[in-house]
C-alpha cells in the first residue's frame, strides 16, 4: 500500500505548547518532513508526517500527548492553474469525500504534495489507482 503514516496529537491551545512537541522530536532525533494546525478556542489538532512515525508516537506519548495514527494518502498536484481541479475530478468521479488535507512543496516549484485524508484510505487508493494521479509513498516522501 502506498500510504504514508501520519501522526495527529492534541495540543492545549496555550503558549508553549507546541514547542513541547518539537523539544520532544528533538530530544529524540526525530525530525517533522511537513505539519498541519487546526485550533479551535481550547485546543489543537496538531498533524505531523515524520519519517519515523513509530519511535515519535512513542516519545510525544511517553511525554503525555495524545497521539493517534492515521494512514493519508500523498498524491502530487502540478503547479499551475487547474492542477488541483483535476485531482477533485478524479475524486468526484469515484465519489471520494475527503475529510480533510493539507499541501506543501519539497524543492520542486513544478509539483505541490496535496496530503488527503479519507475515511477509508484502502478504498481510496483500490478507487484512483488506474488513474492519472502520481502517488508519493514514505520512500519518496521522506527521502
């Protein structure tokens, strides 16, 4: 499968509180490849993808966050207009509902990484592969 592991910890909504987590990925030489940040008023969903999912559930959890691991799916998205569109086509074509995602570039102007989450990645991926998408697995990710 060429899903990639992500990590979702909830973080108080207060000062301080994710420099905690990034003391504690530091402390253990774990390194974040890209992250997301929802809040609401109280707190946060603070979403990470580090190469070493295990060993950073283990040490931000020894460190009393809660964290749960989810499997997403990293596809890459051309940077131009209608890049985006396109992808959703494909979703919409097999009515794909994405729960939510979120987007970064790694040293490639030409191509974003569009990181989605769905309620059934196994499904997802049996459903657009076939398709013209370009799939980033953890070899490709974290490299």
């Amino acid at each position: 499968m060429r899903t990639v592991k992500q990590l979702s910890l909830f973080v108080e909504n207060t000062p301080g509180s994710i420099s905690k987590v990034c003391r504690v990925l530091k402390e253990n030489d774990l390194s974040i490849s890209t992250l997301s940040l929802a809040d609401t008023s109280e707190f946060g969903i603070l979403r990470l993808l580090i190469k070493e999912s295990d060993a950073a559930a283990k040490a931000l959890t020894a460190a009393g966050f809660v964290v749960k691991s989810a499997d997403v799916l990293a596809l890459t998205v051309p940077n131009r207009a209608g890049g985006l569109s396109e992808i959703f086509d494909i979703l919409d074509k097999h009515d794909l509902s994405v729960e939510y995602m979120y987007a970064f570039t790694a040293g490639n102007s030409e191509k974003a990484v569009i990181v989605f989450r769905f309620e059934d990645p196994a499904l997802a991926l049996e459903k657009i592969s076939g398709e013209k998408v370009e799939l980033i697995g953890p070899e490709e990710l974290f490299a």
